[in-house]
C-alpha cells in the first residue's frame, strides 16, 4: 500500500445541547436517522475532548487499510 500517500478524510459532524444536567453530545442525524445522545458532561472541554477522540477512532477506522505493520 501506499503509506507515505496523502491521504484526506470527511469526518463526522457533531451536534453539542446544554441541559440542566450538563453537556451533552450526538452525531448529527440525516435523513431521519435516530440520534444517541451521550452525556451529561460538566464542562465545554470535557464534551470536546470527548468528540475530539470519537474522531480519532474514526480516523484509525479508515486509516488501517494503509498500515502495513
């Protein structure tokens, strides 16, 4: 495989709500597609960094077919 190729990925877009309980966090639904909340979170950061490593594993997702190792 190519693994020095460039390589670019459309990732997911997420829907961030504040509630009483705290910060909550889905993936965008389309197309009627039913959205899982997951939550509650205390803070902005931590509703974040939650979505910054449900894209990572996505990125690993695709990118494996690339590894070699």
């Amino acid at each position: 495989m190519l693994t020095n190729a460039k390589r670019l990925y459309r990732l997911a877009e997420f829907t961030v709500g504040r509630r009483p309980k705290g910060w909550f966090f889905t993936k965008t639904a389309r197309f009627d597609d039913k959205s899982e909340w997951r939550g509650p979170y205390s803070s902005m950061a931590s509703v974040t960094l939650m979505i910054a490593r449900e894209l990572k594993k996505e990125i690993g997702k695709r990118d494996t077919p690339f590894c070699l190792e």
